[in-house]
C-alpha cells in the first residue's frame, strides 16, 4: 500500500476508535441504578446523578390515558404499562439519554398513586 492510503486508513481508524469511545456513556448505567418501588425522589437523584435532565412529564389524565399522536406518546406509552402491570399509572416522566458522540435514546418512568416508580424502560433511537 502506498503511504497516503495507510495514512488515510490510519486516520479512519483512529476516527472510528474516537467514536466508539464516546458511546460508552450512563444511559445504560441509569437503567442498571433504577428499580420499582424507589420513590420519586430517589428516582429522580439517582437520574439527576447520571447528568439527564427531565424533558417531559404528565399526569393521569382523568378520563385515562389515550395515545397523544406524539413520537413520546406519554399517554399511550403508560396506558401499555398499566395493561401489562394491571394497576394504574398515576404518572409518566420522560427523560432524552444521550449516549456517544451521535447516539440518542429515551428513558421513561411510570409511578403509582403512591409515587413509588411502578416501570421503567430506556427506548434507543439509534
């Protein structure tokens, strides 16, 4: 091979080595912290812990949750979590996680009346 294209193929490499480091980030630590049954306190420093700042959050909805037509879908997304867990979601919070350098997921929490974390799941975008 010639110099130039080892100097390219080196500088891809080290690029790609750059980029695979970034995506070595707490999103997944979160998950690995959380726990049903936490309060919405401890729920909410264990998060604030890992550096993710709450984009969204809403209330159950008197006449019960419905899809909303959103990407996020609070209502449709906890509306799911009460048909499989058959108890009520009183409330949805909604946390972007960034991970890497161009990695994106979402982190959503679903508490009880008794403001104890019910369910929670990371969704990876990419």
């Amino acid at each position: 091979m010639s110099p130039s294209i080892l100097r390219w193929t080196h500088a891809i490499l080290i690029l790609i080595t750059a980029l695979g480091a970034g995506c070595v980030t707490n999103d997944f630590k979160v998950v690995d912290a959380l726990r049903p049954g936490l309060s919405h306190s401890e729920a909410a420093d264990i998060i604030a812990g890992y550096g993710f700042e709450k984009e969204s959050a809403t209330d159950r909805p008197r006449q019960g949750w419905q899809r909303d037509g959103t990407f996020e879908n609070l209502g449709g997304r906890a509306a799911a979590v009460e048909q499989k867990l058959q108890q009520p979601v009183s409330a949805v919070e909604l946390y972007p996680v960034h991970h890497g350098v161009l990695g994106y997921g979402l982190l959503f929490l679903f508490y009880g009346a008794d403001e104890r974390l019910l369910h929670f799941y990371r969704y990876q975008i990419n």
